[in-house]
C-alpha cells in the first residue's frame, strides 16, 4: 500500500510543478521581466560545437557578451566562434576542451584565465547519451557518461569558482534535461547525473556571491536540433542548418528567468 501512496504522492508534486511552471511562463510572458545584463561579461560555454552550445553562444553574442568555448571537436567549435563573431561577440576565443579528462579541464582552465581573463559566467551544457538501455549499456559508456555529464561539472567548478567567490561576482549554469527528472526509456545513465548535483548545490548557497541555475529543457529528440543534448553525428547536417536561425524551448527559458 505504502509504494503506492508514495507513487501517487510523486505523480502530485510533478503535476503541482509543472502546473507552476506553465502559469509561471504565461505570467512572465505577459508581463516583462527585467533582464540581467551580460555585456562584458566573460561567458564559458562547454560543449559549443553544436546544438544548444552553439544556439547559445550566438545569442551571448549578440549580447555582447565575451565568449569562450569548449569542445571537443574543434573544427565544429572554430565553426561557432565564426559565427559568434558574425553575430557581434565582443571577443570569442575557442579551445578545443576533452571535459571527461579532468587534466584537460585543468590545463584549458589555467590557459583561459591567462589569455581571457576570471570566468564570471560558467554553462555546462556539454552532454553525451548512450541512448541505450541500462542492461545493454557497456561499462565504458557509462564511465564516460559519468564523467562528461557530472565530473566535468565538478572539475570546472573547481576550476573557476574561487575567482568568482573572490570577485564577488558569478553565475554558474548547468544545462540539464526534464529526462532527468522522470523515467526515460533508453535514457538510464544520462541526465540523472546532472539532476543528483542539484541537489548537492542550492541555488541559496552561503556563498552570497555566486549564483547557480539548472535548466531543464524538453525531452531530446533528434529532429528538434534546437533542443537536443544527442551527439550531433545522430542528427542530419540539413535539419542544423535549416534551424540555425530557430530559436528553441531552452533560450526562451533563459530569457525568462534572465540568465
């Protein structure tokens, strides 16, 4: 009986945020909200070479923003940072950054810092998904999901949060997915990861600061570019140029609660 009623006791309070959640957007659509300003502001964004990353980055861009962009693939990433620069960044560096590799992060940190300057806006949003079963799942998938989508969110933390505590001044973002916050087939290793840190960092932290968001965009379906966390070699190169324009659920959400 107990399973039950805590079953039921779950399925109310998703119902009851999401509920909130949609009469919160419809208030905020009517009514403006005032924005947070991000000119100058130095803005690292992992996993830049594509989908959100890239949607991201163009538009910090044309806030004026001053872009920095990790990726693991660095002709896609040098893509971005073209076009970020198109689209009228102050500055756009980018560094080719594997974010599983703790060392990697470390050693591309340090080189930011001396050529760019204190991170004062920090968005995780590098992701990967195995998008396989969790007992079909191989171990060093899991491993890598681990460490992309959770360690990586650690060793940057590490990286450029005590600049930030020192200026009195940072904002960290972790972009997440709703697939971590339900059950998803063929999603078991994924998201959980990012929504387990949640909990571990309150966005009321004692440290007065700093500010930490996690966004939760819709599930990822790879025919909907603009809101995907899927490897980009899943999604035909036509649908990412036809949409390159589009502007998807997720930068809505961060227009609205003014990231």
């Amino acid at each position: 009986m107990a399973p039950n009623l805590n079953s039921a006791k779950n399925a109310f309070v998703f119902l009851g945020k999401s509920v909130f959640i949609l009469l919160e957007t419809m208030i905020f659509t009517l009514i403006s909200k005032p924005r947070k300003s991000v000119a100058g502001e130095i803005v690292l964004i992992t996993g830049a070479g594509s989908g959100i990353g890239r949607l991201l980055a163009l538009m910090f861009a044309r806030l004026g923003a001053v872009l920095v962009l990790w990726d693991i693939n660095q002709d896609r990433n040098e893509e971005t940072c073209s076009m970020a620069r198109d689209a009228g960044a102050t500055r756009a560096c980018a560094y080719t950054c594997d974010c599983s590799r703790r060392e990697d992060v470390y050693r591309v940190a340090h080189q930011v810092k001396k050529e760019v300057g204190d991170v004062s806006i920090l968005i995780n949003n590098a992701s990967i998904v195995t998008g396989k079963k969790f007992l079909d799942c191989p171990d060093e998938l899991m491993e890598k999901s681990l460490d992309v989508n959770f360690k990586a969110h650690l060793w940057t933390y590490k990286a450029f949060l005590p600049a930030m505590i020192a200026n009195a001044h940072g904002h960290l973002v972790c972009i997440s997915s709703s697939a971590g916050l339900i059950g998803v087939n063929g999603m078991a290793d994924v998201e959980f990861n990012v929504n387990g840190l949640s909990k571990l960092c309150p966005t009321r932290s004692h440290f007065v600061a700093w500010i930490c968001s996690f966004v939760y965009p819709g599930l990822n379906i790879p025919f909907l570019p603009s809101n995907s966390l899927l490897p980009s070699s899943l999604i035909p190169q036509k649908n990412w140029k036809s949409l390159q324009g589009h502007k998807g659920p997720i930068l809505h959400l961060m227009e609205m609660t003014g990231i």
